[in-house]
C-alpha cells in the first residue's frame, strides 16, 4: 500500500481512519483531494475478526477498518441514505437487536428491546422508516417498519410464512423482499415478492427453483436485482435482475461459481455482489449488464452484504 499524507483528508475519512488505528486496524489515509467518502469505499460484513463485523474498504488504497469490532456477532446491517447513520443488527445485548451508530462506528444506540429477533433493517430512501424482519408477534419472520428513532413500529406482512431481506423502491412507495410462497412450509423455497410500503398489494414476482432472495431495487426504480439458486446448497447460485412487474427475468452471472447479495451502484451503472462457495466468500464488482466481472475484496474467511459508502 502507498504512503498517503493523512492531513489530506476530509472530516469523514478522517473520523474513519482515526477509528480505526484507536482499534487497532491497519488503515491508511485515503488520496489526497479524495470526495467524503470516495464512493468507491464500499461496507460489507466479514468473519474475518473472528466473528461478523461491519468494515470499510476503500477500493484505490486497500484501506480496511472495524466498524463495529466487538465479540458479539453483528449482521444485516444499511447505511442511511444521507451518510450519516449506519443501520446494524446485533447480538451484543444478548437477544438480536437493531442498532444505529455513527458512519466512525462510535455512539452505537439500541432502536428495538423486544424478546423477539429482529434484524436485516433497511433505511427508507427518505431515511425516515426503516424497514426490518422480526418474529416478536408470531412464530414465523414478518416485515416492520418504524421510525428511524425506533418509535412507531407497525406490522406490514401477516403471512405466517418465512419473509426476509426487506428493500425500498427509491421513492419510497413499494418494498421488495424474500418470503416463502403462499402454501409453502417454512423450510420451502424463498421467492421475490413487492408489495406498498404500507404493506397491502402484495405480488410475487419470481417463481423459481431453488432460493430466490436478497433482493435490491435498482436507483431508477426499473428493475430488481437478487440471487437465485441454481444448484443444491451453496454449489449453485447466480446474480438476477428482473423488471418490477415481473418481466424479463435476466441471469447476470450464469457461471461455475456460485453467487450471492447484489447491490446496485447509486448510479446504476455496476453492481457489487458476494462471491464464492460459503467460505471463502469474496466481493466481486460488474457492470449491469453482467460484463467486466473483477474481484474487488478477497480475503480469508467470509466477506458479504457488501454496499458503496454514500458520499456525504
């Protein structure tokens, strides 16, 4: 890695960098006359702390920091469209809970206090709601939303079916989400649905062999990302888009190796996605279309959920 002249930096960098050297990360200073942040840095969830934690790399430096770095596993987490709040699920309080922290990884709060799971938030484009999975009402994982204060949390889907994995449309009207279809046990194959945001109009969109989740709607609003099973386990997976209503359902990646979580650039133009059989895993870049597919993180363990760092 090169030499970077730390004075350099932006505020946010260097609220980051200095995070992450008091943690004992090796992080480095980003280029000089860099944006806040480069939105080339991208977060993801890693194992390679020895349990899950939210980091941040930035693609032209190498530059890796902790976040979260505690002994508790931290997952399924969304960074607030604004830059300013990063969205977290956590075992830290012994029960599953969402957390918000400062983007530096300081001034974690706790948002839900239920016996309940809750988990995999989602920030509204807005970053007023968030969106989020939780079994607090019944034996089986439903979508919620709340305030982004962890105030007013309303029930949106009462299926009794497994749901997960919640994204908004970028105008804030419509949520798309894995879930079991109507008649399946909990343990049959997850499919892509959309409904409101105030949770009616529910539709299924795929109908696929095998796991169909993780989805993520494209910033134009026109089209849906998400993995989808093609092989048993972790031996087959591959990258889809589909449109919103349903239409012109396009494998992205119809290859050996098995694919995992895409996230759409803000502008469209790539998307980054997990790569790999289960462990390792390893983040992967490529355009829309499927195209220029490269490696952009590898690294021992598992690395996943990636998602580009807005620029504030």
């Amino acid at each position: 890695m090169r030499p970077i002249a730390p004075q350099a930096t932006s505020k946010r960098w260097t609220a980051l960098l200095a995070f992450g050297l008091a943690a004992g990360c090796a992080a480095e200073a980003p280029p000089a006359g860099a944006e806040d942040p480069d939105p080339d840095a991208i977060a993801f969830l890693s194992t390679r702390s020895g349990d899950y934690d939210v980091w941040v790399t930035w693609l032209d430096t190498d530059s890796t920091v902790n976040l979260t770095n505690h002994p508790a596993t931290d997952f399924g987490f969304s960074w607030s469209p604004d830059g300013s709040s990063v969205l977290f699920g956590s075992d830290r309080s012994g029960n599953r809970e969402i957390h918000v922290m400062d983007p530096n990884g300081g001034n974690v709060r706790n948002l839900t206090n239920h016996p309940g799971v809750d988990a995999a938030p989602a920030w509204s484009p807005d970053g007023t709601r968030i969106a989020f999975v939780s079994d607090r009402d019944s034996d089986s994982r439903e979508i919620y939303v709340m305030n982004a204060d962890g105030t007013g949390v309303t029930r949106l889907t009462s299926n009794d079916r497994y749901d997960e994995a919640p994204s908004w449309s970028p105008d804030g009207r419509r949520i798309t989400f894995g879930a079991v279809a109507p008649g399946g046990s909990p343990e049959a194959t997850l499919q892509v649905f959309v409904m409101d945001a105030t949770g009616g109009n529910e539709r299924q969109l795929t109908r696929l062999a095998g796991h169909n989740s993780a989805p993520r709607w494209s910033p134009d609003g026109g089209r849906i990302a998400f993995y989808g099973q093609v092989g048993e386990g972790f031996s087959g997976a591959d990258i889809f888009t589909i449109q919103a209503d349903g239409s012109g359902l396009t494998n992205l990646t119809a290859d050996a190796e098995p694919d995992w979580q895409p996230e759409w650039s803000a502008d469209g133009r790539r998307i980054l996605f997990a790569r790999g059989p289960g462990d390792p895993l390893d983040l992967w870049i490529m355009n829309a279309d499927g195209s220029g597919r490269r490696p952009v993180v590898v690294a021992p363990g598992r690395d996943e959920q990636p998602q580009w760092v807005p620029v504030r």
